[in-house]
C-alpha cells in the first residue's frame, strides 16, 4: 500500500504519491505513460486551468467521451479544484446527454473525439453550458485541452477540500425515466479505496507491483471506482479506450495485468476468444466481477480458463460500489456459498427488512438494506428521492430482494424495482416504455427483462397497438433508437391485445415476465 495513513481526501492522495513513487508509473494509455509525480503536476494544472475559467467550487464539470488517462487527470484535477466531476454515459442518444449535462449545470464540458459530432444538437439545450473542450485532436471551434491545460501554472492551487465535499456525480437510471445524479464524496470514496488497508483478505490487498487493467467505462462506478483504486493504492493501471475481448488478451500478455473488473457479459466475451485457451494468464491473480449475476456455467469455465482467484462484488452506484465480496476460497463446485454474493466487506451493515422496514431474521427474503460509510450523500438536488432511498437511521434500501443465511452471506433472489440489468447497464422498463408510446401505432406497451444468454437479460417490449393499426416489431425497435441509447432499445417485441393489470390499474409486470424466467431458480439471470 502506497499511502501510509488515511489521507483527508483524494487530492491528498495524489500529492502524497507524488513524493513515494514519483519516478513509477501511475497510468499507461495506448502508449503514453504517465508517472506519479508528472500525474500531481498534470492534475494541478487542470486545477488551476478550471479556476482560470471561473468555475467555483462545488460546481460541476462534465466528460464525454471514452475511457481516457486524461479523464483521470480531469478528476483528480477538478478534486483539487473542489470542483465535482461528472461523467456522461457515450453510448447514449443526444438528447439522454443534453438532460445530464443541464441537469448538473455544467459550465464546462469535456469532449472526447467519438462523441464530438453529438455537440451542435445539444448545445441549444445546455443553457449553463460556457466551454466546450476537446480532449484530443484540433477542433475549430473549441478549445485543446492539452493547450489549455499546459497553458497553465504546475503550482498546487491548495483549494481546501472537506472529506464531506462531494467528488465525483455519477448518475443512475431513474425509475421515472429521468436519470438520478448519485453524489459520491471524498469520504465515500476513500471508505471504499481504503478497504484493502491493514489485515485484510488476500483478494483485496494491493502492491506497488500490481498491474490493473480499467477496461469498464468510467461513467460507471466500476470504471472510476476501479480506476481510483489502482492509482490510491500506487499500482500501475493500464486503461483501455473501451471494452475489446479480442484487445484485453493483448494486455494481459504484454502489460503482465494482475487484476481486473469485468461485469459477466465481458468475461463471456475473453473466454470465448479462440486463442483464450493459448495465453498466458500466470500473472494474473484476480478477475474481479460483478454489476450483474453471472451464469453459474460460465463462471465454471472462466475458472478453468483463467486459472486465477475469482471474486464476485455486490454493489450500486449508490454504494459506492462495492459492499458484499464472494472471495476465491468461496468460488467452489457444489459450495451453496458459490449461489451467494458474498459477506458484508469490513465496516458494512446489512439487514433485510420486510414491507414496513422491519429486520428479517436469516433465511427470510425481503429488501436489502445496508449501511456504511460508503453511502452516497444523496441525489442532486432531489430531496424526496433521496428520502425514499436512504432512511433518516442511515439504512440504503438497494430496491433488490434476498435472504442471509445464519453466516451472513448474501443470497439475491430478486429484484424490487423493476430494472433490467443488461450486461452490466441499468436499464428501467418507464423509460424504454416512454419511447415506445411515442410510435404513432402503439397505444400502450410494458417493457420487461427476458434471460440473455450472453447479456444476462435483454429488453423486451410487449406492445399493445391502436385500433386498426398495424407495424412490425423491427420498426417499433429502429423507432426507439432514434430516441434512447441503442443498449436501451428493445431487443424483440410482442404484441399482445391488452396488459394485464390490477383492480387499481397496475400493469401486472410479473405476469409478463413469469413464463420467460420458468424453470429457472431466480428471477434474475
């Protein structure tokens, strides 16, 4: 472990690895290295160079684009600032990016090249929006971020920070097709990076000789966060502009990777390369996963595969990520634990609790609930959201349904809220429902979760047409796609004459879902 006492927030990080591993390098992207001490100076200048243009602390900024080491800088930069990070889903369609970049009041918006088309449309629609930036590249009308940030003074700007302050917004899909800013604070974070600190399970403990490889997307928790947690712990991390099965071999092999975070659809893709079964995986010691359940048979051959320890995290953007670990020695054909998610990691309360928010005793399924330092502060500038998700006691409720056996492992059966997760993306059925009531011919839809055997579950849509209408399946999906992000659109669609519902008029959603999940052991894949 690099830093040697909890510092008092993640800018202190940076300046205490500046003086212990300064020659070592702290990130690697597609051939640019960055050392330690070059990553405080790097980090200072954007700091100063956001000060330059006005932006206060506690104000947003937004990023979007594709993993990048200068997202990095971006973050850790604008935390010297006090200024709040706010990273933007890419994949999703321009008018989803216009409403999270208004919606955080970004004065300024980091551009990465494959996303700089979307800019012009959404611009009319970002009314706080001063300065557009493009991270690489020359663009006409904006400014270089390497000009603009070398332009700058490598002096510590010394901003003062709290641990309270919040540090990076990362936003959630909402229930009510609008989109939820999570704030994640300095303490938030380092409760969750400090966890492989002192007596701690091999798994979670980390070396200066420590390769990680960033290859989930960094408007996601599990990017970020496993960004974060390299650099906290002065290993080397090498980022990956995106997710490619075929380019993380590549990496394992030449980079000598140690450690990864992959959500289960991405170990399917890995394993399933041809020549998996050729490389070389000595040095890897650990495949972290998790966002979404893994099929009990594809984790019986990533572990014949790979040869390493696997650990499996349980989570959520408002957690901080990561709060319940499956560790290796659990990973074991025909172990129950192996059905499990884990036990509570270190300074973690869980309890599920019942309709009326009563503890259930272990073996009882209902909500999960939990409780630690690593709960986020709340949803910007919803107040009411953020009552209903976290009690005035302190307890998440996670919207996920499970039981604890008389050990503590957590076993997840369900899901409360109706969310989809599709290789690792929240997906909300209101939202995906929303678009396809916008096609002239539907007169009403219900959009559920069917098992995917490679996305763990894809989004169906079960529509209901206006009388005398017809269309067909492909153009209700082609419509959708032009209004929501293509991992959002349905992947089939069935037309049924009417939703079944309740007396009060409540689509009966699980009446939809059931004979697709038959047979099955959870209604989760």
């Amino acid at each position: 472990m690099a830093v040697s006492e909890q510092p008092a927030h993640l800018a202190d990080v940076v300046r205490a690895l500046s003086r212990s591993r300064g020659s070592a390098i702290a990130l690697e992207f597609e051939g640019r290295r960055t050392s330690f001490a070059e990553f405080d100076v790097l980090t200072n200048r954007v700091a100063n160079a956001l000060i330059a243009l006005g932006v206060r602390p506690h104000e947003r900024i937004a990023y979007l684009g594709k993993n990048s080491d200068i997202y990095f800088e971006l973050l850790l930069g604008a935390m010297k600032a006090n200024v709040v990070m706010t990273p933007v889903n890419w994949r999703l369609a321009a008018p989803e990016v216009a409403f999270i970049v208004a919606d955080s009041k970004a004065p300024v918006l980091f551009v990465g090249p494959e996303c700089m088309a979307q800019i012009p449309s959404i611009r009319a629609q970002v009314p706080d929006l001063r300065v557009v930036i493009a991270t690489e590249g020359n663009a006409a009308e904006w400014q270089n971020y390497s000009a603009w940030r070398d332009a700058q003074s490598p002096d510590d700007p010394e901003v003062a920070i709290s641990r309270q302050d919040v540090a990076i917004q990362l936003y959630t899909s909402g229930t009510t097709g609008k989109p939820k800013g999570a704030m994640l604070s300095h303490a938030n974070l380092l409760n969750l990076l400090g966890n492989g600190d002192g007596a701690v399970a091999d798994w979670n403990r980390w070396t200066e000789d420590d390769v990680s490889l960033v290859a989930m997307p960094v408007f996601h928790i599990g990017g970020s966060g496993w960004g974060l947690l390299g650099l906290y712990h002065g290993a080397k991390g090498v980022v990956a502009r995106e997710f490619d099965p075929t380019k993380v071999l590549d990496f394992i092999e030449q980079d000598k990777i140690t450690k990864i975070f992959m959500v289960p659809a991405a170990m399917q893709f890995v394993v399933r390369q041809p020549r998996a079964r050729s490389v070389d995986f000595s040095r890897l010691k650990h495949i972290l996963y998790g966002a979404s359940p893994i099929p009990a048979a594809l984790l019986r051959e990533c572990i014949e595969v790979f040869g390493c320890g696997f650990v499996q995290l349980y989570g959520m953007t408002e957690t901080t990520g990561t709060i319940v670990a499956l560790p290796p020695e659990d990973h074991v054909e025909g172990l129950d634990r192996m059905r499990s998610a884990g036990k509570a990691l270190p300074g973690v309360e869980l309890a599920i609790l019942d309709v009326n928010g009563k503890q259930l005793p272990s073996g009882e399924v209902g909500e999960i609930a939990t409780r630690s330092g690593s709960n986020m502060l709340g949803y910007w500038n919803l107040p009411e959201a953020t009552a209903k998700t976290i009690g005035p006691d302190g307890w998440l409720r996670t919207g996920d349904a499970g039981y604890m056996d008389k050990d503590g492992y957590l076993y997840i059966q369900d899901r409360i809220k109706d969310m989809i997760i599709s290789g690792g993306e929240n997906i909300y059925p209101a939202e995906v429902e929303s678009a396809v009531c916008d096609h002239p011919d539907v007169a009403e839809a219900a959009v559920i979760g069917v098992p995917d055997d490679t996305w763990g579950e894809s989004v169906k849509a079960i529509v209901v047409l206006k009388p005398g209408k017809q269309t067909s399946a492909s153009d209700i999906i082609n419509f959708t796609r032009a209004h929501i992000a293509a991992f959002k659109t349905p992947k089939t669609v069935d037309f049924i004459d009417a939703l079944p519902r309740n007396a009060s008029g409540k689509i009966l959603r699980r009446h939809l879902r059931d004979p697709y999940w038959a047979g099955r052991g959870r209604q989760v894949n």
